[in-house]
C-alpha cells in the first residue's frame, strides 16, 4: 500500500509541473527499480509492518556443527504448518564462517536497517551413509506466518572460537503471547527432530572437519567398513569367552542389570602385540551390536573427546573405541614432557562422569598395556575387563591360513608346514605371507594348487631380503623356518 501511495503521488506532481515526457521517464525509473534486487531490511521492514521495532523478540539457539544434517531437516519439518512468504539466501560476504549475518545486523539504531542483498539460497552436500548425499542449507532465512503471527526464521553455520564448525537458528516474532508460543513451540520441534538424530544413529562415525574428495562436506563422518564374519575372528577359545560374556551378552543383558540398579555402562581394553586382531575384533563386534552408533576416535582427535561423549550420549546404545590409548595414557612416572596429561584427565573424567545408566560401552586397545596410567587401567568402573590378543597358537595359525588362503587349493601337507615354520608370528603376518605366496604362485603359472614353494619364496622375500626392520614391521617375534 505505501508504494501504491508514492507512485499515486508523485504522478499527480510531475503531471502537474512536467507533463507527459517526465512522466515517461519517471515509470521508467519506478520499472528499473522494482526490478533491482530487494535488501533482507526492505523484506523485514514489509513483513513485520505495523509491529514496531520494540516489540519484535529475537531467541537464537547454537547447535554443534555435527548435527547439521539433521537440524536443517528439523528447520524444514518444524515449518511445514507455516505459510512462507519470502525464502532468501544471504549474501555471500555476509556468510563468512567468523559470524554471518545475525539479527543484531538487522536490527541497528531503532530500525531494519540490513543491507544484504536477497539472493539464492546456498546449499552443500553432506554424506550421512545413505545411497546419496543429504542436501543442506548453508545460510537463509525465511519470513512466514502462522495463523495471524508473522516471524522470520534465520539459519546460519559459523565457527566457534575453538575452531569448531556450529550451526545457529534465531526466531524473531512479535513479543506477545502468541509470539512467544510460536517460538518456545518451534524451539521444541527442533530438539525432539534433533534428539531423533535420525541421519547418524546406528552408524560408524567419526568427526571431519575437512571436504571430501567427491565434494561432501560435514562436521561427522560416516565410514563404511567391511563386515566381518563371526568365523573371520581367530582367537583362542578363552579370549572368544571374554568377548562374548563381556560384550555381546552383556548388551543382551543391559536392561536387566538397570532394573535391579545395577550399572549398564562398561570398559573394556584390548591387549597385545601389534597385528594380533583387536582393530578386526572391533569390527566384527560394531557390525554384530545391531542398533549400536560406534564412534571411532583417533589419538589426535582426544582433544574433541567431550563432544565425542556428548555425541555418544546422545545416540546411544552407543560404543566408543579409542585405538592406541597409551598415547594418551602413558603413565605419569614415563611422562617425557609430550603434554598428555590434560587428555588423559579429560579422558578420565568423561568415564567417570558418565550416569550408571548410560548405555555407553568404551573400548580402548593399546600394544603397551605395561605403560598404561594406573589410574586408568586400574579402577573398577573405567575399564571392567581386560582381554588379552596373544600371538596365534598352532590350532590358529592353521585357521588362518585357510581363512586367508580361501580361494586356492591348499593341501593339508602344506598348511601343516605353514604352521610349523610360522611359530610366533601374527595374524596380520600369516595374512601377508597368504598374499604373497598366492601372488608367486600367480606369476608362476595361475593354477588353481598353491605350492610349497609359493610359501618358500614368499617367506625369503619377508623374512631376508627386507632385513629386521621389515620383520619387525610384519609382526614376527619369534623363531619362522623359512624351508630349504
């Protein structure tokens, strides 16, 4: 109605003191101006018209940037019961990730005073382990109305000071009751969408901060590991017990144990020498624990353990594996001075401080249990069990040359002589001499029969010609007889 006003006023005045030919040139002027691009305050100052300025209220809420894909399918859903009148993105200078446009920019000196242009939205593709990526938001806002509320919704991601990605949704209604209860019931649609965590529950994750190669860009990664088989873990028969009691019962048991009070989280650490089967037990253990979110938190990553733990909480049953964690745990008395306190004190105190009836299973490995920080290893509550991942013994030795031989023909002459001249190797040695000797007996001739000599060759090339070094690296201590 005001424009109406003005362009009924000035064509009286120019009529009236400049004629036709003015007037031409002033429709002109009025048609190359509704075409230029309206500023986010020209839209505010139209939607909100008739509320004074002192009577619009601004909530804002900070989401961690993890939780990005599902916070923007909670925007959505939460306004599907509105009417929308103006669907804008924000100018790309005004969507650094130092601050963004806010509603303080908006709302200056008693006025809707914000010049950012009205643009296209922006959006980017994160990867949540579907068939294809989820398309997001980046930045924009929204002016809707409710029955006879009017608001605006702005959405923006940001980084934190501590250099985390974080996500913000500010409301702006009128400050009246039928305002606010728009916003709290809002507000409210969005927890219950996010606490849903639909996008990551159930998944393998870990916290990127970095793109991918195919352009998905999120604050949580989704891996996709191979599924191990229950006849794919060898291990001797009382570490397999430990497994099952300590880990796959005990989860069949968890609700049980909280009725009568007792405490449903648990700590596990897996022991033993490097290449012994506790990366492959994991494995198999996240793919057996159906319904279970794991997430994957590598010594570097320590200092985002608090966030690790929120998420944990957040979308448990949940099982928390933290790989080499004498890195962090190193007991004081071998401390060189590497700054690994403050980690292991936050470590500690997250287990601690998680509530007996968190559905919460740690699971920590470490090839140097005897450096391990007593208070860590030590006090009944933060590790339950300890399970030990000995070098394979002739009964396994012999499983796994067949599990890593499958696909050829092996004679029984020849998996007998595998063993004796592996004695106290590990499992990932016998995987690389069962790689190797296949790939001899394909340059050979590509028969289906692995030979001894296969073996032989294969054994010769790990065992001298890398020299100690390479043996160490594949995980022999021991005596291995590599045939005539």
């Amino acid at each position: 109605m005001q424009f109406i006003y003005e362009v009924a006023v000035g064509v009286a005045l120019i009529l009236t003191i400049f004629g036709v030919p003015a007037l031409c040139i002033y429709a002109g002027y009025l048609i190359w101006k509704r075409k230029q691009p309206r500023t986010i305050g020209e839209e505010l100052r139209s939607h909100f018209a008739g509320v004074p300025l002192e009577r619009i209220a601004v909530s804002k809420r900070s989401f961690p940037g993890h939780v990005h894909a599902d916070l923007f399918r909670a925007v959505e859903t939460a306004l599907e019961e509105s009417r929308t009148h103006v669907f804008s993105g924000l100018e790309a200078a005004a969507n650094s990730y130092t601050g963004g446009t806010d509603f303080n920019s908006l709302f200056q000196s008693g006025g809707l005073v914000g010049t950012q242009k009205m643009e296209a939205p922006q959006y980017t593709e994160i990867d949540v382990g579907e068939d294809k990526p989820l398309r997001v938001l980046s930045s924009g806002l929204w002016a809707l109305s409710k029955g006879p509320v009017r608001f605006v919704v702005l959405f923006r991601t940001c980084e934190t000071r501590r250099g985390t990605g974080a996500c913000v949704v500010e409301v702006a209604a009128p400050d009246d009751e039928a305002g606010t209860s728009l916003v709290q019931e809002f507000f409210a649609r969005l927890e219950s969408e996010v606490v849903r965590a639909a996008s990551y529950r159930g998944k393998i994750l870990s916290f990127e901060r970095e793109s991918s190669y195919a352009g998905t860009a999120s604050g949580m990664k989704v891996h996709r590991l191979k599924n191990v088989a229950r006849d794919e873990v060898i291990l001797p028969k009382a570490t397999l017990d430990l497994l099952e009691r300590n880990v796959i019962r005990f989860v069949a048991q968890r609700q049980e144990l909280g009725r009568r009070a007792l405490s449903r989280k648990k700590g596990l650490l897996f022991y033993g020498p490097p290449g012994t089967g506790k990366t492959h037990t994991i494995r198999w253990l996240v793919g057996t624990l159906e319904g279970h979110t794991a997430l994957l938190i590598a010594a570097q990553q320590m200092g985002a353990l608090g966030e690790y733990l929120k998420v944990a909480r957040l979308l448990q049953p949940s099982v928390v594996v933290i790989e080499d964690v004498d890195l962090i745990a190193l007991d004081r008395s071998l401390d060189d001075g590497r700054s690994t306190q403050a980690l292991l004190h936050e470590l500690l105190n997250e287990m601690d401080g998680l509530r007996d009836d968190c559905d919460v299973t740690f699971i920590l490995t470490t090839n140097r249990p005897q450096d391990l920080e007593q208070a860590l290893a030590s006090r009944p509550g933060r590790i339950d069990q300890a399970i030990e991942f000995p070098l394979p013994d002739a009964e396994g030795r012999e499983k796994l040359v067949r599990l890593y031989g499958r696909g050829c023909e092996l004679s029984d002459e020849l998996v007998r002589a595998v063993v004796e001249r592996t004695e106290k190797v590990s499992a990932s040695f016998i995987k690389e001499l069962m790689r190797r000797a296949v790939q001899f007996r394909l340059e050979r001739n590509g028969a289906e029969d692995l030979l001894l000599q296969d073996v032989d060759r294969a054994l010769d090339e790990m065992l001298f010609s890398g020299g100690s070094l390479n043996l160490k690296l594949l995980g022999a201590s021991g005596r291995i007889d590599a045939g005539e």
